[in-house]
C-alpha cells in the first residue's frame, strides 16, 4: 500500500496573516459590539423598548398580545420590523459600497444622530430610526477567520461559547470558541457606557454613539481592503 501524500506545509507568511486578520477582526467586533450595547443601554433607558435586542422585544410582543395592549402591540412590531430592514439595508449598503465599511459606518451614524435630535415627544421615530441603524450594524462584520459573529446579540455567542465549552470538557480540542466572549464582553462594556451617559444626557446620548460609529469607520480605512471583503457579508 502506497504512503498517504505528505501534506504541503503552511507557508509561514501566509499564517502570519491570518492571524493579524483575525486580531484585527475580533478588534472590530469588540468595539462595535460597545457600539452596540451603548445604543441598547441608551435606546432603553430612554424610551422603555430595546434598540438591539430583538429576543426581549419579541417577548414583550408576546406578552403585549396576550393582555391585548394593542397600542405595545403596535410599537414592538414595528421595532421588529425595523430590526429586520435595518439588517436588509446594511447587506445592500454593503454590497452598494464595495464591501467598505465606511459608507456604512457613516449612515448608521447619521441614523444615530437623526435618533438623538428628535425631540423626546416623538420618541418612535427616534427609537425606530436607532433600531434601523442596529440593524443595518450586524452588516459590517459577519464573520472573522470563519469564524460567525453576532454584534448586535449576545444570545448565539453565549450558546456557541457554552457548547464549545462542553467539547473542550470532553477532550476535543476544537479552536474559536473562546473568541465568542468578545462581543458578549463588548456589549456589557458598552451598556454600562450607556447607561451612564444616558443619566447624564437623556436621549441626546445617541450622539455618542454616532460619534463612536463615525470614528470606526473612519478607523476601517486603515484595514486593507481584502480583509475588510473577508469580515462583510458576501
């Protein structure tokens, strides 16, 4: 029987850059995941609904229906609803913009601003255009290394580190897992951020997270381009 074909060695270079890719990349999830749960924190405290957290929006709904409060019933669809344009929009963007980040990064900020400017007796459209803007974030890293990201929601990144936890327990030496902790760590960091300056601020906090928003876009023009093609949604 013949020997199994030796396998090709990695090249070295090669490997460098995969792993400066994925640091760069786990940088970006972790600061847009404090965006994240900034304008969460900010979005709740303000008005009473979540701005990125759809998983609690959809079990108020459920509850709104069941005491028949039609007018919460109303709100929270719309909010669901604008989650999920939001993360349409933020595919076409990114697609319409050569899979840049800025063109994006630039949108959701002036979404963000649009939120924190609207006087506080039409909170809806405000609430509706920061959830927008949430929505269309999920767009600007799908994924690092291979490896999928949630930014906007911890839910699946607790439950990818929980399981992969497991595997680990039972011997598999699986990689990846440990990095789900960056957006979950991210986002509390950010909702903390948010909350104290939503006591501070009010709603007009948005403003810092447009600014935020802003900045890491402006931060992405000093990514190479291909790697910023690896992170967006394809």
């Amino acid at each position: 029987m013949l020997p199994a074909p030796l396998r090709k060695p990695s090249n070295p270079v090669h490997v460098r850059v995969r792993a400066w890719r994925g640091r760069v990349g786990l940088a970006m999830v972790a600061s847009l995941s404090v965006l994240a749960g900034m304008t969460d924190a900010i979005g709740f405290l303000a008005t009473g609904d979540f701005v990125s957290f759809m998983s609690g929006n959809t079990t108020r709904l459920a509850v709104a229906v069941g005491e028949g409060d039609l007018r919460l019933v109303v709100r929270l669809l719309f909010a669901v609803l604008a989650f999920i344009v939001g993360n349409a929009l933020g595919v076409l963007l990114a697609r319409w913009g050569g899979r840049r980040a800025l063109p994006l990064m630039l949108v959701i900020a002036g979404l963000l601003c649009t939120a924190a400017l609207l006087p506080l007796a039409t909170q809806v459209p405000a609430l509706l255009a920061a959830i927008v803007a949430m929505g269309m974030l999920n767009a600007a890293v799908e994924q690092v290394n291979g490896l999928p990201v949630g930014l906007t929601y911890v839910t699946g990144a607790l439950s990818r580190f929980g399981r992969g936890l497991g595997r680990w327990i039972l011997g598999e030496r699986r990689s990846g897992w440990r990095v789900q902790l960056v957006p979950w760590t991210g986002m509390l960091l950010g909702a903390v951020l948010g909350a104290l300056l939503e006591a501070q601020f009010g709603l007009k906090a948005m403003l810092f997270s447009a600014g935020l928003a802003a900045v890491l876009g402006l931060a992405t023009l000093r990514i190479p381009r291909r790697w910023q093609r690896d992170y967006m949604p394809r």
